[in-house]
C-alpha cells in the first residue's frame, strides 16, 4: 500500500524547525525512484476523475511531483512561488502563518481564466498555504479543481481547511 511505502522511507526530525516539533522529512523519498513512482501511479489513479488543466506546485517541495504530475497529465505545470522569485508580472497574496505572514505569487500569465487549476503541496499540515494559493487561483479567474498531497498532519485539520474550497483532497500517506 502505497501510505506503508511512503512512511517506510519518510524520516523524522525532532525540534524542527523549532522545539516541540516532529518535521517530516521527504527527502529519503527522492533517493527511491520505485517509491517516487509508485507515489506519482498513486496520485494519477486518484485524479483520473477530476478535470484538471493545469497542475500548480507550491514552492519548493510542491515542484519535485507536482511538475511530474503535470507531464503525466499532459498539462501545463506552474509554479507558485514566494514573493520576489519569479522573474515576470506577478499578482501576489499574503497571508497569515503561526509565527508572522508570508506572501505568494503567481505569473499574471499561468493560466487563462476559467482553467481548472489542481493545487500539489508535499504535506498537508495546517492548510494556510493552499489556502492562500487557492485565493489567488480565484483572483486571477481559475478554479480549484482539487488539492494533492504525499503527507498530510491530521491532527492539523488542514483537511478541514480547505475542503470548503474543493472536497477533492488526495493525501497518500496521513499522520
């Protein structure tokens, strides 16, 4: 099962990035390409009945299986990045963290309006991220079309976060 495969190799670091917490470390996953396979079979085989025309990576760990999504899907892969890292016009959102705010963007020119946009992140903990991401979709004339994730923090609710936005959430291994 593909949750036995992922938590098999996932490591656990302790007091980061701050005391009290137990980060979950993907990077193990990257050094199995049978692993990162089967996690992208996973993921294809969980969305073939969603309508997606364009696949949006959350920076940074977003983009290692969001782009392979996209090509796997035959559609477009955009990144979302933090403020000041893409190079072009941008429409941006800031948003609200535990410890402070942060900002995303966006090309003005990622997608066109009414495209179906499904939003990848590598963990699914407290959902402000997507959240954010997804607002700014809507901004700019998308649709959520759904969410994905290869880890997800139940006890978090981040599931119940965003599910208002679409109830369309793929979380392949769940904490």
């Amino acid at each position: 099962m593909i949750d036995q495969q992922i938590k098999s190799v996932i490591r656990d670091i302790p007091d980061f990035p701050k005391p009290g917490i137990i980060f979950k470390d993907i990077t193990p996953i990257l050094k199995n390409p049978q692993v990162c396979d089967a996690i992208t079979d996973a993921f294809i085989d969980q969305l073939k009945d969603i309508e997606i025309d364009v696949v949006a990576g959350v920076e940074s760990r977003g983009f290692l299986f969001g782009l392979t999504l996209a090509n796997r899907l035959g559609v477009p892969f955009i990144p979302v990045r933090k403020a000041g890292k893409l190079p072009y016009s941008v429409k941006q959102k800031a948003y609200e963290l535990e410890y402070g705010t942060a900002t995303i963007e966006l090309h003005t020119d990622a997608f066109e309006p009414g495209q179906k946009v499904l939003v990848h992140d590598d963990l699914l903990a407290t959902g402000g991220t997507v959240t954010a991401t997804s607002e700014l979709i809507k901004e700019m004339g998308g649709e959520v079309a759904g969410f994905c994730f290869v880890v997800g923090l139940s006890f978090l609710e981040g599931r119940e976060k965003i599910t208002p936005i679409s109830d369309r959430v793929i979380v392949l291994a769940e904490y």
